[in-house]
C-alpha cells in the first residue's frame, strides 16, 4: 500500500485517504461503546429503580457519577496518551470499558453497579480525549473535520443502540434485563482491544517521540501522494522544534518536546495566543453540556411521562426516536463540517436549539398545570425534544469535539485538550447528577427556560470568540489564533529554544 501512495501525482490530494478513513473509523468505534452505555443507561434506570429500590437521589448519583470519573480518566489521558501513545491509550479505554461492563452486568446491589459505572467512567475519560485527538493527527486538512467527527458519529449510533436494547431486554425478566442491557457491553469492548492494536500509531505523537522513520512510514499511508506526505512531514517536523532538513530515522528529543512541563505554559504563562486557544476550548466544552442536552438525552423517558406517556414500552419507543434524530444529524454534520465551516454550523446549531428549549419549556409547563393530558402540549414536547437533538448534533455536538482536538500546538495538544474534555465531564456530571433537584425547584418547564437563556449565551460566546478552523492545517493553528499576525504568540517550541523559527 505504501508504494501505491508513492506514485503521486495521480490523485488529487484534497481526496479522502481510505487508509485514514478506516484508522479513523476504529479508533471511533469506542465511542460506540460509550454512547451504547449512555443511551442503555437512560432506560436501565427505570428497572434498577424497581429492582433494587433505590431513591430519585441514588439515581442521580448513578446517572452523574460516570462523569465525575471521566473527568479523572480524561486528566490521566492526557498525559498518559503523550507517554504510551494515542493507539496503546484506546486500547487502555476498551479494556476499562470492558471491566466496567462486566461488574455492570454482574450488579448484586448498588454498590457494585456504582464501581462498575466508575469504572467504565475512567475510560470514557480515555475514549472522549483520545479518539478525536488520533482521528485529528492521522487526517489531512481537508479532511480533518468529517474524520474527526466520526467519534460523536459514532456515539449517536452507540446511544442508538442502547436505546433499541432498553426496549427489548426491556421484555426479559426484570432481574435479568437491565443486567444483560449493561453487561453485554464487554463484547465490543474486547474486540477494539485487540483490532486498535492493528492500527499505525499517530505520526505527529512519533515525530515528538522522535521516531522520525516510523512517522514518515505511516504518513505515506495517509496521504495520497509522496508529496502531500512530505509537506506534512516537514510541517510536523518544525512545529515539535526538529530541524525540517533532518533526514535521520530516529533522533534525539527534549523532554519539553515530549509535552513535559506543558503545564506552565498552558495555565501558569501562556502566550496570548495559547490562552485565546484555551479560553475557546473549555467555553466550547462548558456550553456544549450547559446548554442541557444531557438533561433531554438522559432523562427523556422522565419529560415524556411529564408530557402524559405512561406506557414503559412507549416511553422507550419514543426515546429510539431521539436515538435515530441523532444519528441522521450527525451524518449530516460530518458532511457539512468541511464545506459549511465550524463556525457557521455552531451558530445555526445554537439558534435552533434557543428556539427548541423554548417550546419545550413552554409545552411542558401547559402540561404540568394542566388538569387533563393535553394532546397538543404531548405532541409539541415530543417534537421540541427531537428538535432540540437534532440542533444539537447538526453543530454543537460533533464541533465541539473536532474543534478543541484541532486548535492546540503539537506538544500542547493532548494536555490542552484534556482540560477542555475534563470541563465537559464536570458540567455534564452537574447537569446530570442535579436535574431532578432542579425540576423540583423551578418545574421541569422552568429548567428548559433556563436552558434556553444558557444557550443564548453561548451564541454570544461562539459569536465573538471563535475563529474558522475549516481548511487550516494543525501546524498553522498558532497563526490563525494570532491576531493580525503580529508577534504576540510565540511558537511553543521556540520558548524553550530561541533558536526554532515556525
């Protein structure tokens, strides 16, 4: 395959690259698995309720507390992923995955699902962190956003999923139905343990390891010509601070090119173009939770009984509706993402959903003080909540991941990108964890009001704040968030070596 790429010239190098595309496709496969438990969860806890008797707040706890753990996994993952490796760190999200599982699935009592949840939650730290952050290295520019968006593709079809097994384990005995619902996840997660490690590992992690052979090796695979795979090896050579002239297989690094001591230069000093890059980051990851899409997603069996559906076979049917709204935005999302631009696609995303969490506010509330079931209020929550999913994924969802996996420098990308992912997992764990208390105070319709309102800030904040990524290579990333081009922003390579001009 690598002499086939060697020809050149033949093809057209703005091209999908199907070797790419299939590394790609696997490392997002864990995403899979972690939509599947997402989705599987939201029904899961109708029967662990009946099952093991347990109050709204345990199930709070239980929805909530595989992101409190995902933020653990996702600050680990950052470093660990520049020590072993993106390939060897999917590989470490499968196999907690499938440890979470199996306790799962086992389930005697709450303590043991609650280890289980933990358990599976640390991956999910690994998962949401890593998957993106290979997908982004291992794809050219003009690809990057559709590849990069497999991930959040992938976690619809996983949601999906659990969604379609909530409703016909549903069916078992109660006993064994959630346990099969939960358990049955350690089957894929086995497999991508063992396929991952088939994959090439990212060349830009092996250019800052200095395994400059290695990296050109796997660089001729994706790309589609000599020429294209030079180009972007050159361009990863200056960006870890290596001479582009360099033609030796293996060199010599510093630890700083390792992503040692990012730290310092992340929070304690950034540039200003570092500090611009980090402040979009952990706002794209706040909003994208804040807005209450977890809410809808989790607890919508809960807003539908609220809308007047009693039956648990047409709850769990209605919420499959929400699985598949998903998954057919996200298609069309990853389509658009490199033709219609980031940007674009998050403030149409933000508008719809400021109207969608308005209505379903507003028919939730008619319902509520309603004597009698309002057809029509049922009706206008059950397409508000579709609604509101589909915004959602079509832009919010899918960019938030590309973006902040896209917009770091080389050494900085992993760290970075894991504050911004351990954001997210807080303010998803909050959301979450304190929904119910929160319809309690001011109404299940009041909460989408007040969703609606965070939602209307966030177009604010992409509005103001967020340059176009589409088209732009990593390697000119530190340009773009360079304000006029002047000389603010120094290259992070050049902090610890006057010497490296980028």
């Amino acid at each position: 395959m690598v002499n086939a790429m060697k020809k050149g010239g033949g093809e057209d190098d703005s091209s999908f690259n199907k070797y790419a595309s299939a590394c790609a496709l696997v490392a997002s496969m864990i995403s899979i698995i972690f939509g599947y438990d997402t989705g599987v969860m939201s029904g899961a806890m109708i029967f662990i309720k009946e099952d093991l008797k347990i109050s709204d707040t345990q199930v709070e706890v239980l929805a909530g507390i595989l992101n409190l753990c995902a933020l653990v996994g996702t600050l680990t993952a950052g470093r660990t992923s520049d020590y072993i490796g993106r390939r060897y760190s999917i590989a470490l999200a499968s196999i907690l995955f499938l440890l979470g599982s199996l306790l799962m699935g086992y389930g005697p009592n709450y303590s043991v699902l609650m280890v289980g949840r933990c358990t599976a939650g640390i991956g999910v730290g690994f998962a949401l962190l890593v998957a993106p952050l290979y997908s982004a290295e291992i794809s050219s520019a003009s690809s990057r956003g559709f590849l990069t968006s497999l991930p959040e593709l992938c976690l619809g079809a996983g949601i999906l999923l659990g969604y379609v097994s909530n409703y016909f384990f549903g069916k078992l005995p109660l006993k064994l139905g959630w346990r099969l619902m939960l358990g049955i996840a350690a089957i894929p997660s086995l497999a991508l343990a063992l396929g991952i490690l088939r994959m090439p590992e990212s060349p830009r992690w092996l250019v800052m390891r200095g395994n400059l052979g290695k990296a050109m090796k796997v660089l001729l695979q994706i790309s589609n010509t000599t020429e294209e795979a030079e180009l972007r090896f050159k361009d990863i050579k200056v960006a870890a601070g290596i001479d582009e002239a360099c033609q030796e297989d293996v060199v010599q690094v510093s630890s700083q090119s390792q992503g040692e001591g990012v730290w310092k230069e992340l929070i304690l000093r950034p540039s200003p173009c570092v500090r611009w890059m980090l402040i979009t980051a952990v706002g794209i990851h706040f909003f994208e939770h804040a807005t209450g899409i977890e809410a809808v997603m989790l607890y919508s069996p809960r807003i539908f009984k609220q809308a007047g559906v009693t039956s648990k076979d047409k709850l769990l049917l209605t919420v499959i509706g929400i699985g598949v709204t998903k998954v057919v935005c996200l298609i069309i999302a990853t389509v658009l993402l490199d033709k219609v631009g980031r940007r674009r696609l998050l403030l149409i995303s933000l508008g719809g959903m400021i109207c969608a969490l308005s209505v379903l506010g507003l028919s939730l509330t008619m319902a509520d003080h309603a004597a009698e079931m309002l057809v029509w209020a049922l009706g206008l929550s059950i397409a508000a909540t579709y609604t509101t999913v589909g915004f959602f994924n079509i832009g919010l969802g899918p960019v938030t991941w590309v973006y902040s996996s896209e917009i770091f420098p080389l050494k900085l990308r992993a760290q970075g990108a894991s504050i911004g992912v351990a954001v997210n997992r807080v303010v998803n764990a909050t959301v979450s964890m304190s929904f119910i208390s929160i319809n309690k105070t001011i109404t299940i319709g009041g909460s989408f009001f007040m969703f609606a309102g965070i939602s209307a800030l966030a177009w604010a904040f992409f509005f103001f704040f967020l340059p176009e990524t589409k088209g732009r290579s990593l390697e000119e990333m530190e340009k773009l968030f360079t304000k006029n081009n002047n000389n603010n922003c120094r290259n992070v390579a050049s902090e610890t070596d006057p010497t490296q001009n980028v």
